[in-house]
C-alpha cells in the first residue's frame, strides 16, 4: 500500500481509518524528511491509541465525511497521497460516495488515493459498487496483483487524480 501509494515522493500524507496503525508506522519509514502525515480516526479510542504509538503522525478524532474540514481546520495543504483501510465493502453506497467525493476534493492534482480490498467481498454488491465509484472519480484506476500471503488475500487499488 504505502509504495503503491508513492509516499516517499510526497510532502503531505493522509491516512483515513488509520485504526490500530498497522499503515501508520510504515507511513512514517517511508516519508521523506519535512513531509506531513495527518491521520484522521473516528475512533476515540483507536485515534489516542495511534497518536501514543506514533508521535510523528498529526492524528485527529474526526470522520471521513469530513475530510474536507478537517484538512481547512488543521490548515493541511491539499495532500500528494491519500491511503485508506476503510472496509469499502460493508459500506452503503451513500457512505462510500460521500467519502470518495471528500476524498476527491482534497486531493492534490496528479495525487494518489490508494486502499486495499479483500478477494472475494470485492465481489459482493457493495465492493462492486465501489469499483464502479472509483472508475467514477478517478482519472486512472489500477489494481495490482493479488496478494496471496495476506491472509485473507487482498490486493491494492491504485487511483489518480
């Protein structure tokens, strides 16, 4: 996720659902030295959580829905590079639309939204519906091969704006 979504080149990162932070700390490896990581957590306690594990990142308790504000409230520049562990797929069509269009919105010109999606529920309605919507929004829609070591097996989708 983090090399799909060219954090290295970036100079401002947004996370969205950093949860536990299983990205965050490879987020953090990877940027290079002045680079910003804002990541926003609904969660309370899952967002004090990663703000105690990784000093580096700026995290705040707030939501997706949101982003938009959040980046104006937290005067963070629009971002090179957007990831996300949302579960995509156990979303209603509404909540994923309304995610995506903060999402595209905030993004920089030329940036990259990236975020994963479990084989198999990509194929449900919902995750179906969600390829659909990033077709929608972004100017150029990857997906890279599927990685079978993730238990469950998922692979990475790598959007353009």
């Amino acid at each position: 996720m983090v090399e799909a979504a060219r954090v290295q080149d970036a100079d401002r990162v947004v996370e969205i659902g950093p949860g536990s932070g299983a990205f965050t700390g490879q987020i953090l490896a990877a940027l290079k030295p002045g680079a910003q990581l804002l990541a926003v957590e609904k969660s309370g306690p899952l967002a004090r959580g990663v703000a105690s594990r990784f000093p580096g990142a700026k995290v705040r308790e707030d939501c997706a829905t949101r982003l938009a504000d959040v980046l104006r409230e937290e005067s963070f520049e629009p971002p090179q590079a957007i990831l996300s562990g949302l579960p995509w797929a156990a979303f209603p069509q509404s909540l994923q639309q309304t995610i995506l269009t903060e999402i595209h919105r905030v993004l920089d010109t030329g940036g990259t939204f990236t975020t994963f999606a479990y084989f198999g529920p990509h194929r449900l309605p919902a995750g179906r519906r969600f390829r659909d919507l990033l077709n929608a929004f972004f100017s150029d829609v990857q997906r890279t091969s599927l990685v079978l070591a993730n238990v469950p097996p998922a692979f990475v989708y790598v959007c353009r704006r």
